[in-house]
C-alpha cells in the first residue's frame, strides 16, 4: 500500500511541469502584492470600541469607589451603634480596617495615548471636608460674636466694622 500511494505522488507531480515562462514565477509589475492596509474605517471603529471601553472601565471604577465609601458608612454606622449599645464598657474594636485603596483607571494623554493606571480612593475626604467647614462655622461664629461685642462698647465704629466685615467694603 505505500508503494501504492508514493507511485500516485510520483505520477501526479510528473504531471505538472514548471516552465520559467509561467506568469506565476516571472514577476510583473501589474502582478505586484500589495501591502495590507487597514481600512480606515476599521481603525476608526477599533478606536471608537477601545474609547468605549475605557469609560466603561473608568464609569466602573467610579461606582466601585462608591461602593467601598458605602461599606465605609455601614462600617461607621456600626461602631456608632456598638460604642452607644456598651456605653460604659470600653469601645470595640472597629469592625473594619482600612488600608490604601486603589481602583483601575485609564487616562488619556494628550497624543491620544491611553494609559490604564490606578487612582487612589481617599477613604477619609468626608471626614476632613467636615471637620473643615465645622473650622470655618466656629470662626464665623467667634467672628459674630466679637463684633457684636465691639458694636455694645462703641456702636458707630462696630456698625462700621461690621459692614466692612460681612459687605467686603
């Protein structure tokens, strides 16, 4: 049987015959391969796709931050609740811990680069935000209070004053 099959290779490749005249080995200038291009629309549509992609990634991240400040606030919700529940006894160990959170983030730059990084959550942004405009209501408070304590010594000045302080003039 293999005899059989190497007389059938051996029969048909006799049969083909090669000539130099053949157009298939003589090259020619309108047989020429030209290169593959993309077809513009192509590399538009791959742009468009890869653009999509990374809001939608970057649209997740900003709801995974927003879930992980959530946790956050159930955390803290907890130990409020716990410390009030054991008013005397020591507080409790809080029931979560925080470390530096990171979320994936793609950014672009200017040459239209995208970049796929990490962005930092700040866990504790609330917090200062408030201990920040709870600063800045005690002062305008303090600030009240001294000027209408200058405005009962000394009326017309402190009506000046005053104006000055809250008017801008």
């Amino acid at each position: 049987m293999p005899n059989k099959l190497s007389n059938i290779s051996r029969g048909s490749m006799k049969k083909i015959e090669h000539s130099s005249q053949s157009s298939i080995f003589r090259p020619s200038p309108e047989s020429a391969i030209i290169p593959l291009q993309p077809q513009q629309e192509k590399i538009i549509s791959g742009w468009e796709r890869l653009v999509a992609q990374a809001q939608t990634i970057n649209q997740m991240a900003a709801e995974l931050e927003a879930e992980i400040l959530e946790l956050k606030a159930i955390a803290s919700a907890i130990n409020s609740q716990r410390n009030y529940l054991s008013k005397n006894a020591k507080s409790r160990k809080s029931v979560c811990q925080y470390f530096t959170v990171s979320i994936p983030w793609v950014k672009q730059k200017s040459d239209e680069c995208l970049i796929l990084t990490t962005r930092k959550v700040d866990l504790f942004r609330a917090e200062r935000e408030a201990a920040s405009l709870a600063q800045k209501l005690r002062q305008q408070n303090k600030n009240k209070r001294l000027a209408a304590q200058r405005h009962k010594k000394n009326p017309e000045k402190a009506d000046t004053e005053t104006k000055v302080f809250f008017l801008g003039r």
